[in-house]
C-alpha cells in the first residue's frame, strides 16, 4: 500500500510540474592545437533543467563572451573548464546567479556551471564532464547543457597543461599570459546560438528522479528515528596565541546520522583526535579538524556510507567532510555560520555544540587553507608544528556519556 500510494503520488507530482521549458541549441567552435582547421560541437541546453543556468548561459552566448577565450583547466577524464575572458577587463561583467536544484546527472557530456564552495557564486565559467561524474550532483552542481554533436572534439581539447594554469593570472592578464605561458591550450574561437525553441516534451525522467531520490531519504529517514542514543564529550582546545587552555562540550545524535553517530564513537573512543590541529580554518564558514597527529594512523579507518541529511548545517553543528559519495572517514568541521547550503551538497550533520561556541570561535583562523592535507597526513604533527605553530590543537577528548533519548 506505501509503494502504491508513493508512485502515484510521485506521477501526479510529476504531472503538475509538466511545464514546457525553453530549448537552445549552440555552436561553439574551437581550434585545438593538433588540428589546422576550426572543429566544432553542439550543444543543448534546456531550460526545465536549471532555469537560471538556463538564462545565464543564453547571455553568455548571445553576448560572444567566450570567443577568443581558452578551455584553461582540461583534467583527463574528469572535466573540461572554460569561461574566463580573453579580456581581462570583461571578467567581472556578469554577477552571480543564485542556485539552481539539481534535477539530473552530471553525466559524460552534461555541462554545469562551476561554482565556488560558497552558496550562489556561479558567473561565467563552466565545464564539460568528460565521463560520468556522478559525486558531483551531491555537490550541488547543476546540469544545464549537453553536448548533442561533436563530443569526439571535446575530447580532443588540449589536456597536456592539466590544472597548471593559474586563475587569478588568467583574471588578471587574460590571453596574454595564457598565449604565453601555456601556448598549446584549446581555444574557443567563435559561439552562435543556432534556435531557441519551446520545449514540449517534460523530462519526466529527471522530475522521476529527484522524487525518488526525496522519497528513498523520507523512507530511510523512519528508519532511523528509531535510533535514539546521544553521546556527549568534552573538546579540551589548546590555543597557541594565548597559552589558554578552554573545553568545548558537544552532543551527538544518533537519530540525526547513525553511521556517522558510530563512526564519531569509534574515533572517541580510540582518542584518535587527541593532539590533532584545527588545519582548516575559515572565519565565518567551517573549522575542520581529524587527521590525526601521528601519521601513521591515518588509514585505521575506512570510509563510511552516507546518512541522509535530517538536519540542517546552521551555526554550531557538526558534520563529516567528505569528497563524494559514501567517502567519510574521521575529518570533520563545525560550521561557524549558518551554512545551510551544504544541506543539499549531502553534508549529514551529526552533533552540535552544547556549551563552547565561544571558544570555538577563538580558533585560529590566520592560515586559512594554507596547510596541505597531503603533507599533514605523511607527516603529520611534524609538518604542522614546523610550518603552522599557532594552529589551534585538540589536547584531549573523552566521552562524557551516552544515553538513551
């Protein structure tokens, strides 16, 4: 009866949203380094998908913005980047656009507009996906194209420079630096919107899916309000400007993410996080913390499958990082602000701050992405101790209690 009901109520909501959407197809034409002539490919966007990628990306092409610009970041078998002018003075003429719902697959040949880590910060790059890039719809990237001829000459675009190039010159001087420094990089010699037309056919496929996918984490989500234990435990934060010493208590639920809930219990109850740094800090966004002091434990480990999220990521609490789909281990942030877009990037939270936030907010910031993870996680304590003294460590956790809800 519950998987009657859901399907009809999932094809009756899909009905009600049959709107037809816009269709535009464009040309772009490109001179790749190994070719003497211009190639081309097409491309179709479609409205019903990402609205305003949609309106956007009609702009972008209309205006001739990319001509004359280079696909500057080509990762082999990952994504092909574009988007930045070949004028530098025409980089910041577009704003950005606020977020649209993720309602398909970032799919080999699907385009998506890059976007920051931050909540509405797409502009004007975007990138082609050179396989099937699934993670990254849980990422919050929003399909709004495809290429519907001519994917043999994407795949030819000029990979040799990888992610060399820098951005912020590539801002700042445009092709001149580019032309310079990476000669051989695939250039976008002219756009053409070729129709724009009314799309009647409905998608019913990527309405079917984000339904489903709302439907499998309501079912999943009665499931585990039977989980009801919560852990509490004391943080004792050693601060390196001061010398003072301050407890941070926080409070885990099981409710709100059970795998994560028995993962952040292992981890306590190992000590795991005792003498580790604060190695990622950003003022007003997240405070991460969990790869360990000694590097030799690093990989005690293994990753975890992903809860689905129940609660929201506001100021204060507590969440596995992750770099995909099912890939958590022991690194984790708390959130210095209400950072609610993560909610839909799959970021499950786990625990709050109870008592603390205070000191939270002392942790030092001044690094901010500076450390690198690979060298923390080879050499751990050593490497941050010589390089970022002043990193805020974890002296010691201990579990305080776990009960019954």
């Amino acid at each position: 009866m519950f998987f009657t009901r859901a399907l009809a109520l999932l094809l009756t909501l899909c009905t009600l949203q049959a709107q037809a959407g816009k269709l535009l197809q464009a040309r772009i034409s490109v001179q790749n380094p190994g070719s003497s002539e211009p190639e081309e490919f097409v491309v179709e966007a479609h409205e019903d998908w990402a609205p305003n990628g949609y309106k956007r990306f009609k702009e972008l092409i209309g205006d001739h913005y990319f001509d004359g610009a280079r696909i500057f970041r080509v990762v082999e078998n990952f994504v092909a980047q574009w988007g930045l002018p070949a004028d530098p003075k025409e980089a910041d003429k577009y704003q950005a656009i606020p977020d649209d719902k993720v309602v398909g697959h970032n799919d080999k040949g699907i385009i998506t507009f890059a976007a920051t880590a931050m909540k509405n910060s797409r502009t004007t790059q975007l990138f082609v996906n050179l396989k099937d890039n699934h993670f990254l719809d849980g990422m919050g990237f929003a399909p709004v194209a495809k290429v519907v001829e001519g994917m043999d000459v994407v795949e030819r675009i000029n990979a040799e420079y990888g992610e060399h190039p820098n951005q912020g010159l590539v801002r700042a001087e445009g092709e001149q630096y580019l032309a310079k420094e990476f000669p051989r990089l695939t250039k976008i010699v002219g756009t053409e919107i070729l129709e724009e037309v009314e799309d009647e056919k409905v998608t019913r496929y990527f309405c079917i899916t984000a339904l489903l996918r709302s439907l499998a984490a309501t079912r999943i989500d009665f499931s585990v309000a039977q989980n009801t234990r919560r852990l509490q435990a004391s943080f004792y934060f050693s601060h390196q400007e001061d010398g003072g010493a301050d407890e941070v208590l926080i409070e885990a639920y099981e409710s709100w993410a059970p795998k994560g809930y028995a993962r952040l219990k292992e981890i306590l109850e190992d000590g795991y996080f005792d003498e580790a740094r604060f190695f990622r800090v950003l003022k007003g966004f997240v405070a991460q913390w969990g790869l360990p002091a000694d590097p030799s434990r690093r990989e005690k480990f293994p990753p975890i499958d992903d809860d689905p999220v129940v609660e929201s990521n506001k100021k204060g609490t507590i969440s596995f990082a992750s770099a995909g789909p099912n890939t958590r281990t022991t690194q984790m942030f708390i959130n210095l602000a209400d950072n609610v877009f993560l909610d839909t990037s799959g970021f499950a939270p786990v625990a709050r701050v109870l008592e603390g936030m205070k000191t939270v907010e002392r942790i030092n910031a001044e690094y901010g992405e500076e450390p690198d993870q690979g060298k923390i996680q080879s050499e751990g304590e050593k490497y941050l101790q010589r390089q970022f003294p002043r990193l805020t460590k974890i002296r010691k956790v201990e579990i305080i209690e776990e009960y019954d809800d």
